[in-house]
C-alpha cells in the first residue's frame, strides 16, 4: 500500500508539468503514464508558445502572455531552443484594420515591432502588414525531456491492457486506486487524483461513473477535435515562426518551424485554425474517419500560396516535399456546439478529483497552478518523503515520445500520418492542383 498526496494519470505535457510542481513543494506524488510520455495530444502539438497575437479578445492574450512568461523561464533552465532564428512575426491582408489589433495588443502588453524587411519566402504574399513578436516555437519531444529529468523516480508505466486502473470510490471521494505495474496490482491511497491524460481522460471518467455529472445530461464530460497538419520539408525553409490570422484575405494559417536530424533539412509545421468534432467511445473508437480530406489539404496549399508564395514557385517546388497528419486534442464538452479555445478544469461534483483539458499548450502552467490551489486545501502539510512500499516497485519509468511530424507512417483508430513525398506525387496522391488549384 502506498499512502500518497497526489496520483496524477497521464503523462504528457500537463501531467509533467503538475508532477514538476507539486515535487518542488514536497508533495508525495506520483505519475502513472499507459503509453509514452508525451504521445498523445502534448506531440501532436505544432509547439507554438502563444502570446496572443492571433486572437481578437484582450482577456485572452493577456492570460497567454502571461503564461509564456512561465515557458520563457522552463526555456532558460533547461537549456531549450527556441526553434524560429529571429522574432516570430504576425501578419495581416491588407484590408485589415491594423490599428485596432495592435490597440488590443498594447492593451494586453504584448509586445510588437513593424516588421521593416520581410523574409524573401513571403515577399508578393497577401500579408501587407508583419509584426515581430516575441512568440516561440518548442520541438515538443524536447519539452517533455526537460519536463520529465527532475522527476523520473516519481513515474511508472502501466500495464497496456483494459484492467490496468481501478478505482474505489465513497460517496465522491476516490479513496483507492490500484495500478497494474510489470503484471503486479500495487495499492495507491491518494489524498487528490487528477487526471490529465487527455484524451484518455474520456476513459478515467468512465471508470469513475463521472456520467452522473454530464451536464446538459446525456451528453459526454469530453469532447474531441480533430485537428491536421501539414508537414513541409526543404532546404529552402527558413527556420520562422509565424502567425496570419483571418484577415484581409487570409485564412488563417500558422508556421512553426523543425530541423529534420535524417536529412538536415528545415521543416514547416503549418495548420489552420480549423478543427472538426471527432465523437468516440470511451475505448478510443470511432466511426469517424481521422484522415484528412482532400478540401482540407487544397485549402492548407492556398492558404501557404497566399502567405509564402516563394514556396510554391517553379523554381523551389523540385525540392520540396509534403505529408499530412492528424491528432486529438480534447477538451470539455458543455453540449451547446462551441468548443474551447483555452483550458478548462473541473472536479466533476467529487471531493478529491481534478479533471484537467488544456486546450493550449501555452496555458499548462496555468492550470498546473489553479491544480495546487485546489490541491493545497485538501493537504495543507505536504507529506515530504517520498512515498515506500513493502517491496520495490520494479516498473520502469515510460519511454519518451517523438513528435508525430517525426514518426513513420502511421495508421490509427485517431491518429493517421502519411509517408513524406515529393511535392508533385504529394498533389497526385490527395488530387490537388498547383498550389491548391483543381486537379
């Protein structure tokens, strides 16, 4: 039996976070983790630490700049890169009214600088007016390593199999949870759970009989989105972070920059701001389809044509190439058909329970934190030591994930990634035209 202050359940970026936290304030806490760290939602992310600058609400980018303040500092102690090689930029059409989003901006305190000279990859683009702002993007695999040194004697791998979790309630308190580690059942007794698995989190709930609590009743606590990405790759990309929201004739479309160690090539992360429901059982299936439509990929391709038309031209093409994926993001469902654009957490009526959507990678410190205030109450003297059992606990600490840009192809029940291809066989497989135009 292991008397613990705080089991948190999942292990990407939020999880990590949390356990960081709560470590550095003496708290008994453990991390149980059923796959890789990082695998899920933290790594399909396009590790954009926002500030703000794309969004219309002041509340907004107040909070996300003060959250990257956070990241700046995770950045400095682990020795991170920042992977855009100068100041991210922003940029507009040029119908937009300009003065009123830097109003915003100045009103949030965000900082910005008129881009004098813009890069040779957007020049003839839609985008008139480019800002240098101060966000960043992360390589989210990186992330995770800095998240996880200081903590891998606080995580275990579960078991992969359906029984590897249970857990016993009274009344709405959990009071037990056993975890099926290396074939053997060990005994959790924490005085707070918090799930923060993401998309797992729909399967947590489900143990829990967390349906008692769906509001409006009927429908799911969580809610999934299903959002793509598409992966550009050539020795010709500059490493820029970039955002261009919609407006002035742009689509909305951000750039978040890689470096590929196989080829030594630069790498483009570009999304839009679109992202569509992907409804699912509790055991992660679906009768939806994850793959990305050929409209959707049509769109990407003229939305990168609008914004960096050097990248499309006859002279770069040759040396380009492409591929798609997608991932889950999850967050909470209220059943009115709007999704969340920042996080939410909830104990769902129980007394010792955090649920935890962060929707932004950006705002993790944020909910870590409103995490420990509820935390602190429930165990105002933190138990210090560091949890014992009976015997050792033999399970080894989960392996970390790569990004999903990264990995091979990939066919799943929700995730789905293509093979990278030349940027003509790319247009031939999703019966694209040039840049986006008809087959």
């Amino acid at each position: 039996m292991v008397d613990l202050d705080v089991l948190v359940i999942g292990g990407g970026a939020q999880g990590l976070w949390l356990l960081n936290d709560l470590t550095k304030r003496q708290y008994r806490a453990v991390l149980l983790e059923r796959h890789e760290l990082g695998g899920g939602q933290t790594c399909h992310s396009h590790g954009l630490i926002h500030r703000g600058h794309y969004y219309d609400d002041v509340d907004m980018m107040i909070i996300l700049n003060a959250a990257a303040q956070f990241w700046e500092a995770f950045v400095d102690a682990n020795g991170l890169s920042k992977l855009n090689a100068s100041r991210a930029l922003a940029g507009f059409g040029s119908g937009t009214a300009v003065k009123g989003h830097t109003y915003m901006w100045d009103t949030a305190g965000l900082k910005f600088d008129p881009c004098v000279e813009a890069p040779p990859i957007l020049r003839g683009g839609k985008a008139k007016h480019l800002f240098e702002t101060d966000e960043f993007s992360l390589d989210t695999s990186e992330v995770i390593t800095g998240l996880s040194h200081d903590v891998d004697h606080a995580m275990y791998k579960l078991d992969d199999q359906d029984d590897s979790l249970a857990f016993f309630r009274k009344g709405t308190s959990i009071v037990r949870v056993d975890a099926l580690l290396s074939g053997t059942r060990v005994d959790f007794q924490p005085k707070v759970v918090v799930f923060t698995a993401g998309v797992g989190n729909y399967g947590l709930l489900a143990r829990l009989d967390a349906d008692t609590n769906l509001v409006p009743a009927g429908t799911p606590v969580q809610a999934q989105r299903k959002n793509h990405m598409l992966i550009v790759r050539g020795s010709h990309l500059p490493m820029m972070t970039a955002v261009f929201p919609i407006r002035g004739g742009l689509h909305g479309v951000f750039l978040c920059p890689r470096t590929d160690s196989t080829t030594g090539k630069n790498v483009w992360l570009a999304s839009d701001h679109n992202s569509t429901p992907y409804p699912m059982n509790i055991n992660g299936e679906s009768s939806s389809d994850p793959i990305p439509s050929p409209d959707w990929v049509q769109r990407m391709l003229i939305s990168l044509g609008a914004t960096a038309p050097e990248l499309l031209t006859d002279g770069t093409v040759e040396n380009l190439e492409m591929a798609v994926y997608t991932g889950l993001t999850s967050e909470r469902n209220f059943g009115v058909g709007q999704h969340m654009t920042d996080l939410y957490i909830d104990p769902l009526g129980f007394e010792n329970l955090l649920a935890i959507w962060p929707t932004k990678l950006t705002m993790t410190p944020f909910a870590s934190n409103v995490a420990l205030r509820f935390i602190r109450p429930k165990v105002p003297e933190p138990s210090g030591a560091w949890p014992t059992v009976g015997r050792e606990i033999t399970t080894p600490a989960p392996q970390k994930a790569s990004e999903m840009w990264s990995r091979p192809k990939v066919e799943g029940s929700y995730e789905h990634k293509t093979e990278m291809l030349p940027y003509r066989e790319f247009l031939e497989q999703w019966h694209v035209g040039e840049r986006g135009g008809p087959a």
